[in-house]
C-alpha cells in the first residue's frame, strides 16, 4: 500500500467506519472451538473485532493492521474489556517481512487480500497449527465489500493458491465458497478455508 493509502484508512476509521461492526467473523465464532489454544496471529485486524474474541478465549494475541487509527480503537476496546493484545502498525503490502517472526498456534486472515501473504503465513503456522482465512469472491449479487475485482478472488482462486504452497503435513480441512449471512443481516460473497498443520 502507498502513504496515500493508510491515509485512506485512518480517514476512514476516523469518520467511525466498521463501529457497529462488534461481533468476529462467524467463520471464526464457528470454529472456535474446534481451534489450537496458544498463540494466535490475527492479519489486517482493523478495529481488532477478531482479535478481542480471540483473547477473550485466553489465548495470546499478536494484531497486526496498517491503520493506526483503527489500532488505536482496537487498543481502547481491549482495555475497557480487560483483554491483552500486542497491537502492530504495519503496512503488509509493501513490505510481507513485517509480520512477526514468531510462530503461531492459530492465524487469522479476515477480508484481507494479499496473496505474498501466504508463503510468510505458512512459514509461521506451527505443529498442530491452523490457519484461518476469509476473503471476499467475484459475485454478481448485491454482496457487502469491496466494488472493485482487484479485492476479490476469483472462483476456487484461495483454494488454488493454498494447495500450491502449502506443505505436505498440512491438509485443507474446510473450504466454502458462495454466500454468506454476516450476524449483522448484511450478505457477503466469501471464500472460507481452513487448514491444519499436522505435527
């Protein structure tokens, strides 16, 4: 991303973009359960809507997202509740190496596109690890999101790009495409993956 984009960004959640916007992904409320306690990774966290679900599981959050804005109401958030997250201004687009270099039990992607993404995410996802990803799909429905194609996939597009790269311990044990019903009513096109890392 360019200066001119993190200006958009903290412009944005500025005017009070994404406010009403509390509750996880319900991809994530969904799994939940089913996921590794430990460490957890969440990518373009924004206000932290993620995040805080995350650590009020009890697990150990890292955030990482481009605004500081939005950081900065995310931070505000998780003291009002009580909850520890490590907050992380970073721009991933220019630069993939500023993830942290930990390794990680669980890792987020929610509505994030960033394909040279994957290779650092994996390298970081640890034994008995999943990694989480939601991103907006091509849809001639009336969906909520991006307007432009240049921030969504096309079809089976995600589910391509994992396969090619990931490792021979890990096993995609989940993927959707299609349409989706946010918690908040709104309609979504989404491709959901999940994969886990065996030991």
């Amino acid at each position: 991303m360019s200066g001119a984009d993190r200006v958009k960004w903290d412009e944005r959640y500025r005017a009070g973009a994404y406010a009403e916007r509390e509750h996880p992904s319900a991809l994530l409320a969904e799994w939940e359960a089913r996921l590794p306690r430990g460490r957890a990774l969440d990518v373009a966290c924004g206000a932290g809507r993620n995040s805080l679900f995350l650590a009020a599981t009890g697990r150990r959050v890292d955030a990482v997202d481009i605004s500081a804005v939005a950081l900065d109401r995310a931070r505000d958030a998780a003291k009002a509740r009580g909850l520890q997250v490590r907050w992380i201004e970073a721009d991933l687009d220019d630069d993939p190496a500023a993830l942290p270099r930990e390794r990680y039990d669980l890792i987020v992607v929610i509505r994030y596109v960033n394909a040279k993404l994957l290779k650092p995410l994996l390298e970081r996802l640890a034994a008995n690890g999943v990694l989480l990803i939601e991103q907006h799909v091509e849809s001639s429905e009336d969906v909520v999101g991006p307007k432009t194609s240049a921030f969504r996939l096309r079809r089976n597009e995600l589910l391509r790009d994992v396969m090619s790269q990931h490792g021979p311990g890990d096993s995609v044990v989940y993927y959707h495409e299609g349409l989706v019903t946010d918690p908040d009513g709104k309609r979504a096109a989404l491709a959901q993956l999940v994969l886990r890392r065996e030991p």
